[in-house]
C-alpha cells in the first residue's frame, strides 16, 4: 500500500470542476515533481490535498487514513503541509514568532526551531525583523521552515522557485534534498525542469485536470519527444 493514494478525486470552484477524477500514489519519503502547462490543475491539486479546495468526490488516503472532506487544520495536524506558491507570510510578525508560531503546533520529531535554522542560517540572521522586510528568497526560506516546523510526512510545494535567483532555487534544491533524506514525502509543483529534474525521483505530467504522463526522472530526461508534446519545451 503506498504512503499517499488518492482515486478519482474531483474538485474545483464555483465557476467548474477542475480536476477530473484524478489517481495518484506516492511511497513515503518519494519526491515527485508534477509538470504542466499554465491553467490545466496544477495548484488546485495541491490545494485539494491540504483542503483549501473542497472535495466533490474521491478519496485522499494518506498512510490509510481518509483525508477528503476534512477541514485544512485537520489535514495539517494528520501531517501534511503547505508552501503555498507566492509564499504567504505575514508581513507584520518577525521571522522569530512565525518560527514560534509553527512550532506550537508540531506534530513532534526532527524539526526544531534551532535545526531549522541550522538548515537556514540566513534566517538566523533576519529573526528580529518583520517577514514583510525580508527578501523575496528569504520569505520562501521562511515559508519553508514555517512548514517543516510542523514535522510533516508530507509536503505539498506550489512553485517555490517563482520569482526567485538561480542561487536561492539552488537552497531550495538542497532543502527537498534534506527533506527526501529524512524520510518526508514531497509533491512539488514547478516551472523550472532544472530544480524539478534536480530532486524528483518521478516526474508526472498534468493535463486538464488529469495526470496523463508519469516516469522515472531520468526516463523522462530521456524522452524529449515527450517533454515537449504535453509541455511544449525541448
């Protein structure tokens, strides 16, 4: 049995349905990076999972336990978390009281406040000031930690490299590498091939609300063919 199952999950917004009866698995501690073009589900997917979208019909099992129709808190304490794509910080609390904050509700495990930032010294570094007055790269280094203080099995990641300076897309690589390392599973959602071929051991391809394409990182290098048919990238 696989650590994430998901079967036939169908979702959407007042306007329509987006995702169509969609099917996923995931092992525990896998990372897959999840592709395609703008508008065809990719966010909503992610949002589905952490239950900020609702669930017209489908399962969510997450180490056999149902998560469809649950509320996001209680998603979030069963052990998945969100970096939302735009990253989402308060702009008025300083770095040290998200990390407080995000703390007060860990689950228990690896992740303190002192490896965080271990793991991200630049926060460290910033912890008195307001999350408003960091950088872009250090308020997703901040959305980062906020979600692993929350010792998580599963981490959903929405586009983390958006925005952002090939040396902190680089951080952000060696944190999901750290993530893997330690036994986390991870879905990350991503426009950059380089991050998402960098630590996805699978690559899987969405369409119209349905994956339509999944393989192994490096078969998937190896199908250009492929990448640039329902990607349209060579």
């Amino acid at each position: 049995m696989s650590f994430l199952e998901v079967s036939g999950l169908v979702s959407g917004y007042d306007r329509g349905t987006v995702l169509h009866g969609l099917d996923l698995d995931l092992d525990a501690g896998a990372v897959l990076g999840l592709l395609g073009r703008n508008g065809v589900g990719k966010s909503t997917l992610i949002m589905t999972l952490a239950g900020l979208v609702p669930v017209s019909s489908g399962s969510i099992r997450l180490h056999d336990v149902e998560l469809a129709g649950k509320r996001p808190d209680q998603i979030a304490r069963a052990g998945v978390a969100l970096v939302p794509q735009g990253r989402r910080v308060w702009a008025t609390v300083t770095v040290a009281e998200h990390l407080a904050l995000s703390s007060s509700r860990s689950r228990g495990g690896t992740w303190t406040v002192d490896s965080v930032l271990d793991l991200l010294p630049r926060l460290a570094e910033r912890r008195r000031h307001y999350a408003g007055q960091l950088s872009g790269g250090e308020q997703q280094m901040l959305a980062v930690a906020r979600a692993l203080l929350t010792n998580p099995r599963l981490v959903l990641l929405d586009e983390p490299s958006d925005g952002l300076a090939p040396a902190i897309v680089d951080q952000i690589a060696g944190v999901v590498t750290t993530m893997r390392a330690e036994g986390v599973t991870v879905v990350l959602v991503e426009q950059d091939l380089h991050l998402a071929f960098g630590v996805a051991d699978e690559i899987a391809v969405m369409e119209k609300g349905a994956l339509v394409h999944r393989a192994p990182t490096a078969q998937f290098r190896r199908d250009p063919d492929t990448a640039h048919r329902l990607l349209g990238v060579a």
